[in-house]
C-alpha cells in the first residue's frame, strides 16, 4: 500500500523517512517530492509498504505524531489526478487581433 506523508520538516531525507516506516513493516519505496527550481523538498512524500496491514498500523500510528518537530499527516495515498497539459489562454488568440 502507499502512502501519502505530508507536513514534513524540509531537512528530511528519505533515508529518515524508510528508517522511519521500517519500524512498522518492510518499506518497499520512498519518494520523497522535490521542488524542481530550489532543489528542497516540498513537505511532502510518498512511502510504500509491502503489506497492507503494516501500511494500515503505520498510519493508525503515526498520523498526527510528532517527527523532527512536526505533527505529520500520514494517510493511503490517492491516485494522481491526469494533468491538463494543453493549457488554454482565454479565448486562444494570445494577444492576436
């Protein structure tokens, strides 16, 4: 199962965030999201466990628990909604007349 874990100091590595996870079952991946224009981490990532009843215990656990000083959210994560890549300005003529 994965999951969503958000509200993270942006110190956070990934490697604390399987260290973190492994406690409560066998981390599979860690993602962590990074801002592409100043290289830091956006607060948020994503970790996969390999068994659903671990990932289930994980959240029970550790949703709302302090880590490095924040309370954390930790919930399954959504699939990613499609992203509209044909972007419309206006009516299409961009500053034509």
């Amino acid at each position: 199962m994965k999951l969503y874990v958000g509200n993270l100091p942006f110190s956070v590595q990934e490697e604390d965030l399987k260290e973190l996870f492994s406690e409560y079952g066998s981390v599979t991946s860690v993602q962590l999201i990074i801002d592409r224009e100043t290289g830091r981490s956006k607060g948020f990532g994503f970790v996969e466990l390999s068994d659903d009843d671990e990932a289930a215990n994980a959240i029970e656990e550790l949703n709302g628990k302090d880590f490095s000083g924040r309370a954390v959210i930790v919930n399954e994560a959504r699939p990613r909604e499609p992203r509209d890549n044909n972007r419309s300005f206006g009516n299409g003529n961009r500053g034509r007349r």
